[in-house]
C-alpha cells in the first residue's frame, strides 16, 4: 500500500482486530514519517502539513494510535466518561472514532500525585478517545520534533536514555580544558504556566485540534474548570509539544 492510498483503506468497521496487518500499518506509518523528515530538512513547510494530513487520515496511522493507548500502562486506567477499550470489539470501532471533522475533546479527570520530594503534583487523564487523538497526532508531530530538536537534548527523546546524556556530559567535561561548573536550572511551574498563544503559534500540527485541546479544561472533586494556560502532565503529546 503506497502513501496515497493509505486514506482509503477499508472501513475500520470492516477488519476483525486480529486481522489487522500491524507490521503494514507500522510501516506505512514510518514511509510517510520518513517523508515528513525529508521535507522538514527541505523547509517544505505546505509539505509537511500535507503529509501530516496524510498519516492522521490513515486507517494505518489510526490503527498504531489505538493500539499503542490499548496496549500502554495506563490502559486500564479511564477518564471522566470511565469508558475503557479493553475487547477486540472496542479496538476496532475506536479505529473509525477517530476523526477530525466534530471532534471535541472531553474535559480532563485531574488526579493528584505524590512527588518523591513531598508534596503532590497535578495529573490530568483523558478520554481513551482524546488519548488516541493525541498519538494520531503526535505520529505527525514527532518526526518534526525529532529534526528540529537540539542534538544535546535527551528528555522526553525517544530511542534516547539517561545513559545517553551521561556519555555525552562525559565527552563534554571530561577534557582538561572543560569547564569546572555545572548550572543546573528548573523552570518553575513551566507545564503549568506555558503560553497557549505561543503553542499554537509554534507547534507545526493541525492548529484547530491544538486549540481544542488546550483549551478542554479539566474536572476536579466534580467542578468543571477552564485551562486558559499551560498545558497538562498526563497527555501523550505534550511532552513532544514542550520540546519543539
């Protein structure tokens, strides 16, 4: 199956979930990220959102994105509607769910976590649903994110580890003519206080699903709040979204 006829595979409706070809959906997947890579580098910008386009109408690209939230850690774990995906059945029909044309995200199910240096942070949990959208949509945005990031940066990285970051401290500091400091800095509140207006001016993805997003607001002890900055701990794709 070639990129251009990726969009018009087989209804999801159509394909048992056990019959789904996953090593064809993953590959499809990463010819057009490939593709995506190569015209980043280009600086074809009206390129890449087409490619962009491309993959998250994809019935590959929307099979990788519901199988990786189905098959993760936080699987079994639902948002404010309490639905999960945990039968075949459910797998499959989530697949043709995801859609761009009406889709409005749930609001979040905040929870508060412990901190291993006391205190509790805020988490935010979406939908299944939303937290497929979201790894449709990073599918799109990270080989972005990956070409255009800083070579020295290791967090939140994939195919990157600690061990990484240490190797590359070691090559830097560890000539004679190395600096003899280290200044370590924390953004203080930075996922919490994060500029909207600068995501949505910054981040090269589908600005209207970007815009919903961030501004789905979040339910906490039963009340219903807006989120008019910053952007959740708990999302797949925020991360990436704060790297680029």
């Amino acid at each position: 199956m070639n990129a251009e006829t990726l969009a018009c595979a087989p209804p999801a409706a159509k394909v048992a979930w056990h019959q789904i070809n996953w090593a064809n959906c993953h590959s499809d997947v990463r010819r057009l990220q490939a593709r995506i890579v190569k015209a980043t580098r280009e600086d074809r910008w009206g390129k890449v959102k087409a490619l962009q386009h491309l993959l998250t109408s994809s019935f590959s690209g929307k099979a990788v994105a519901v199988k990786r939230v189905t098959e993760n850690r936080g699987k079994k774990t639902p948002g404010i509607d309490g639905a999960t995906w945990s039968t075949p059945d459910a797998k499959t029909k989530a697949i043709s769910r995801l859609r761009r044309r009406g889709y409005r995200p749930q609001p979040l199910r905040r929870v508060m976590i412990p901190k291993a240096s006391g205190g509790s942070r805020p988490l935010g949990i979406p939908t299944m649903k939303d937290r497929a959208m979201q790894a449709l949509y990073l599918l799109a945005l990270s080989p972005v994110a990956e070409t255009t990031a800083d070579r020295s940066s290791y967090g939140f990285r994939p195919e990157r580890s600690c061990a990484d970051a240490i190797t590359h401290c070691f090559l830097i500091y560890g000539r004679k003519d190395s600096a003899q400091w280290v200044l370590e800095g924390d953004i203080k509140g930075c996922f919490d206080n994060i500029s909207h207006d600068w995501m949505i001016a910054n981040i090269p993805m589908d600005k209207v699903i970007l815009r919903k997003w961030l501004k789905a607001g979040y339910v906490e002890h039963g009340t219903l709040f807006d989120t008019d900055a910053g952007t959740p701990q708990g999302g797949i794709i925020g991360s990436v979204a704060i790297r680029r």
